[in-house]
C-alpha cells in the first residue's frame, strides 16, 4: 500500500474511534514561520519546502513513521497531532533539538533565514474527516500565536526556533527533565488571548533563558497574585537559574526580591507573600524518572 493509501486508512481509524470516544489524548504541535507576509512567492516556496523537511527529520529522530500521525497545512504552518502512545518527553527532547539542528542547517548562508514558532501542547482531541478539534489544539495555536511568543522573535532577530508549551505540559513532562530536556532553561509568563488566560512556558534551544521583556519576562503576570515565579525571571535580564549550590538571590524591577533555589519571597510593597516557588523540592530523589513519557532517548 503506498504512503497515502496508510495515511488514509489511519486517519480513518482514528476518526472513527476518537469520534466513538469523544476525544483521545494525544500530543498536539502547532508550528507557524514567522514573518511570512514579508516573503515575495519565491521565499515563501522555499521556506514552506524547508519547514516540511525540518519537521519530517524531527519526526524521524523519534521513530514517527510518515501516515502514523494526523497533519494539516496551515499555509505559512502546520498543525500536527501524534499518536497516542507516543512518549511525550520525546517531543520535548529529541524532537526539539533535532529541529533546532535542521533549522540551522538550512539557514547556514541564507538570508532570508526560515524562523519557526512552536506551540506545544497535550490533551483531548477529536479528529474527524475535516481536521483537529479540541482545547488542546486551541491553546497550542494561542501558545504559537501568542503576542509573547512574536515579540520575542521580533526583539531576538538572531533566534530561529521558539518553543512555547502550556503549563500542564512543562510540569508533567519538561520538569522531570530527560535526555536533550532542558526545564532549567524555560521561563513562566501569563498568555491572554482572545478567551485565552493560561500560563505558557518558553525556550529556546541552547540558550540559558530566551529573551522575555516587558511585563511578562519581568514579573511573569498574574503570578503576584500566588507569588510564583518562574527561576530566574527578573527585569528581563536573562539571568539563568541557581547552579544547585544553594540560594541564588536574585533582584527584579521595583522592590521584589527572589531567592531561586529556596523558598520564593516576594516583597511588593507592604506585603510579603513567601512559602511557595513552584519548584519541585524532591528533583533530586526523582531526576532521570521517567513518568509516563517512556521509550527510548
């Protein structure tokens, strides 16, 4: 059977028991080239060429067979979700990375250079004859689209990849780290878009923090109100995480104070709100544990 007769006969499979079951989990991908609008026919043929062959060696790192997968084109992105037993933290790891590497390939001599947004996300789906539908796809699209997620790529000209995932997916998957798995180097903001009021966690690949500004990179909003923060966050200085070795005391704008590494405190005025980081304490005890997102590195 030719590779469109098994992708063919798989949708259908799977739209027939997703429909019976009112949604199955599934790992959702929301992918979109950024500034896309500024390309003349020719980039934009081009960049489309390059986006499909970077997610097809993405897929291949993880064992994901071509027709094993739902994916649609979005014109300048793509919309994916994988099968259900595929192991989550593949995704987050490997998957990644290899991206990051095909991206930086192609972009090697080239100007324009073909800039992705990534949204990530895990939840129920229904697939019908007509696409992907569910909350899951919806945040994955407000992650990528998100006015965080372009303005970093409009601040960092130099950044070719950026990975947003919702904050279910950061604690159950990314937190408990893993091969090409870097929690340490994401960092919390608020997303609110249209009927959107969700927190997002944002990466990108080998650097120690991406470049958030404004109010979401300087106090992550909304997390005054449970004084959370995310490690390292402060006035936008990009300054990474503790190195383990004990409190690392860090200062943002206005009088707040953090203590990453130990118990947060957040001075704001006359009230001190303390106690809770966010920060799972037993990393140690369970680092390299593999919570349900199994399957070879």
């Amino acid at each position: 059977m030719s590779s469109a007769g098994v992708n063919g006969a798989y949708e259908e499979a799977v739209s027939r028991r997703e429909a019976s079951s009112g949604g199955i989990h599934r790992f959702v991908v929301f992918g979109d080239i950024c500034g896309s609008g500024t390309l003349n026919m020719a980039e934009k043929e081009l960049h489309r060429t390059a986006m499909y062959a970077a997610f097809d060696e993405a897929y291949a790192s993880v064992g994901v067979e071509p027709g094993t997968y739902h994916q649609e084109d979005r014109g300048d992105g793509i919309l994916a979700a994988l099968r259900p037993d595929m192991p989550p933290r593949l995704m987050v790891g490997r998957w990644i990375d290899t991206l990051y590497e095909s991206l930086r390939a192609h972009n090697t001599g080239r100007s324009p250079r073909l800039r992705l947004r990534i949204g990530m996300n895990a939840g129920l789906v229904v697939q019908d004859r007509h696409g992907l539908v569910g909350r899951a796809v919806d945040l994955a699209a407000r992650l990528c689209d998100s006015p965080t997620a372009k303005r970093i790529m409009a601040e960092a000209p130099d950044v070719d990849l950026l990975v947003a995932v919702s904050d279910w997916l950061y604690g159950n998957v990314v937190a408990e780290g893993g091969r090409y798995v870097e929690p340490d180097h994401y960092r919390r903001a608020r997303i609110r878009s249209k009927e959107t009021d969700e927190a997002a966690w944002f990466h990108v690949p080998r650097r120690a923090a991406p470049p958030l500004v404004g109010p979401e990179g300087e106090a992550a909003p909304g997390d005054a109100d449970t004084g959370r923060r995310a490690p390292g966050v402060g006035s936008g200085s990009g300054v990474g995480p503790s190195r383990g070795d004990g409190p690392t005391p860090r200062t943002g704008g206005g009088n707040r104070t953090y203590n990453v590494g130990g118990d947060l405190l957040d001075i704001h005025g006359n009230t001190i709100h303390g106690g809770f980081t966010g920060i799972r304490k037993d990393r140690g005890e369970d680092k390299g544990k593999n919570t349900g997102a199994g399957g070879p590195e």
